[in-house]
C-alpha cells in the first residue's frame, strides 16, 4: 500500500473541478433489529403462525429534492433522518411486534413494516427537503419487501 499523500498525481489533472459537477443524487440509511412475531390466520386451518424471530434490516434510501448539494456539500443531513431512524429502531427492537399499539389487529408482515418506518420517517425525511424513494425490510438474510410510496 502507498502511503505517499501525493500518490498517483497524474490522477489531479483528470480530477480537477469535481465539485462542479451536478446530478442527484440518492442516500441510503441501514440498521437493523432483533425482534420476534406471528402472523395472524396463517396456517391453512385458520390458526396463526407459531411465535418466532428474526434478524431484520431496514433501509431506507432518500433523494433531495434539489437537483444539486448545498453548499457545505451535503444533499441530506443523515445525522437528522437517523436520529429518528434510531427511535424507531428503539421502539420495535427486542419485543414481539405483535404487542405494539401500531400493530393491534394488523398482521406484522415484512411489507406492513416497511409501511410503519416509512410512516415513521416522513416528517423527519420532509424536514431535510428530501423524500423517500423506498424502504426495504430484510426478514433475515434471503426474504425481503421493498416499498415504493406513492406520489
């Protein structure tokens, strides 16, 4: 590894007003939670899925509604979308999703959570000019539901 802090300088040249370039472009926040569920009336005689948990992981990915950054070179504060990314982490991390107020009489599928952050980020997302373009919730490594809000 070259550790020379001018290494490759024919690259300045090429690299020379960076800055200056426009485009949109898209953030991406990730975390992910340990909790358990059950889904109501799914097995075929009407009964409901056997109480079990996941390792789920959430992202959320972002555009601004600004074709370009502002001038300290940020396009979203991800500090501000992922303060409240956390609370909602705290909120459905280590229980059964099952027993939240938001969840009574609504099955807690991976689709129907990806609804619950999305709902749960908006005014914090709205706040930064920016929207959200999906939210994905990963039900362990190989299952996942992507939602796409409308509008």
């Amino acid at each position: 590894m070259n550790l020379d802090q001018d290494a490759h300088p024919y690259l300045k040249e090429k690299l020379a007003g960076f800055h200056e370039l426009s485009g949109r472009y898209q953030i991406r926040i990730r975390e992910r939670f340990e909790s358990s569920h059950y889904l109501y009336n799914y097995l075929p005689d009407g009964s409901n899925e056997p109480h079990h948990g996941h390792t789920w992981e959430v992202q959320i990915v972002l555009t601004n509604e600004r074709q370009n950054l502002q001038g300290d070179g940020i396009c979203i504060d991800f500090l501000a979308v992922r303060k409240r990314m956390n609370d909602l982490i705290e909120r459905i991390d280590h229980l059964c999703i099952n027993d939240l107020d938001e969840f009574q009489g609504i099955n807690p599928t991976a689709e129907n959570i990806t609804r619950w952050f999305y709902k749960g980020l908006l005014d914090a997302v709205e706040s930064q000019k920016a929207k959200i373009l999906e939210v994905r919730v990963y039900e362990g490594p190989e299952n996942l539901a992507i939602y796409y809000p409308e509008g």
